[in-house]
C-alpha cells in the first residue's frame, strides 16, 4: 500500500512523456510545406501529377504525398523522383513549343537514317 503513489507517478510520466512527443511531432510538421507538380517520372518516363512534400526550413522534398500514377493516387514506388530532384535533376517535362525545340527532334526512339552524304 505504501507503493501506490510510485503506480501513479509512472502513470503520470508516462502521460506526460506521450503529450511531449504528440506535441514534438505537430510542432515538426508545421515546418513542412506541400505543391503541386508536374514531372516524369523516372520509373515509367510518363508525365505523372504530383503532390510533393517539403521541408520548409531546408527547402528538400521529403515524399510524394500523391501521384496521379497510381489508383487511388497513394505512392506505393521507392519514389526515386524524390531523391532525384534533391540531387538537382530536373524531372520536368519538355515542351517543345516552349523550349523553342522543333517537335520530334532528336527522338532517341527513331531507327537511324542513312548516313548523310
């Protein structure tokens, strides 16, 4: 009997120590910041809109929040794009009238001609 002090104390910090870390956790997530992008994705090399989720202090994207790949739009994938622009590729797609490139230029996908002459 003299030992039921020490059951409640240990409930108690038990308590408090979950509201620290709930707390912890809300405080680091307002650090984060969401966008909307357009981009190829480097598994398929299809042009995929996605929900993108960065760290607002260090500006590096975290995770693909949605993809418009997948059914559902929930990632299931290594998301390979998100290391890949945190390496400072750009995963954007080319538009030619944009880039002022003509339309099928260069398209690695076309069997080679005879040489010129």
């Amino acid at each position: 009997m003299a030992a039921d002090w020490l059951v409640v104390l240990l409930a108690a910090a038990g308590g408090v120590g979950a509201v620290v870390v709930a707390a912890r956790r809300l405080l680091a997530r307002r650090h984060y910041r969401a966008s909307d992008v357009t981009l190829v994705c480097p598994r398929t090399g299809t042009p995929v809109r996605c929900r993108m989720i960065a760290d607002g202090r260090s500006g590096e994207l975290v995770e693909v929040a949605r993809c418009s790949r997948f059914p559902g739009g929930q990632p299931a994938c290594d998301q390979d794009c998100v290391k890949l622009l945190n390496l400072g590729i750009r995963l954007s797609p080319v538009d030619p009238a944009r880039s002022g490139e003509r339309a099928g230029a260069g398209d690695p996908g076309a069997p080679p001609g005879p040489p010129a002459p």
